[in-house]
C-alpha cells in the first residue's frame, strides 16, 4: 500500500472560508475570490454524500464522508472530544 497519514488515519476535503478567498482577492490576487474558485471546486469534484450549489456532481474527484461508525480511532477521538466541547457536529463541512 502506498499512502501518508491518510492510508492509516483518514482523508479530508476542506475548502477555505469564502471571506479567506476574498481577502486574497481584495489583496490584489485577482482570480481568486470566492466566487472565481467556486467554479472549479464542482468541476473538481463528484460530492456522493450532498447536493446543491456548493457540490460538484460530474467531476474527477469522488468526495464521500466516512460514516461515524467506520471512523478510526484517533478520528472518533477528536470528534468525542469536540462534542464534550459543545460545538455542534457538521456533517456537510463545505456547504
């Protein structure tokens, strides 16, 4: 098998907050606000889990959640201890 951390922990797919990529935008990077990358984060990607405006359906990339019970240890351990926390669990991270 080849693979980092992903082959024994797990994988993400996070996209930035929209108001990063403005910044960046507004600092003078032109072509990378929010709504000029948006784009090719659908072409990007085929979203299993979620639909809508904020998820590729048709591209290269599958993205798919790990269901909670499949989860690995240390990942079950983080999200334990963000739940005693108090922060709400978010299943869609990028919508």
């Amino acid at each position: 098998m080849m693979g980092g951390g992903s082959s024994i922990n797990a994988q993400s797919a996070n996209r930035g907050l929209p108001r990063d990529y403005d910044e960046w935008r507004d600092l003078g990077a032109r072509g990378w606000g929010w709504a000029d990358v948006l784009p090719y984060f659908l072409k990007l990607e085929t979203d299993l889990d979620f639909d809508g405006p904020l998820h590729g359906r048709s591209g290269p990339i599958p993205v798919r959640r790990i269901a909670h019970e499949a989860m690995p240890p240390f990942g079950r351990a983080v999200g334990e201890a963000l739940s005693a926390t108090g922060l709400p669990f978010r299943e869609d991270q990028n919508g």
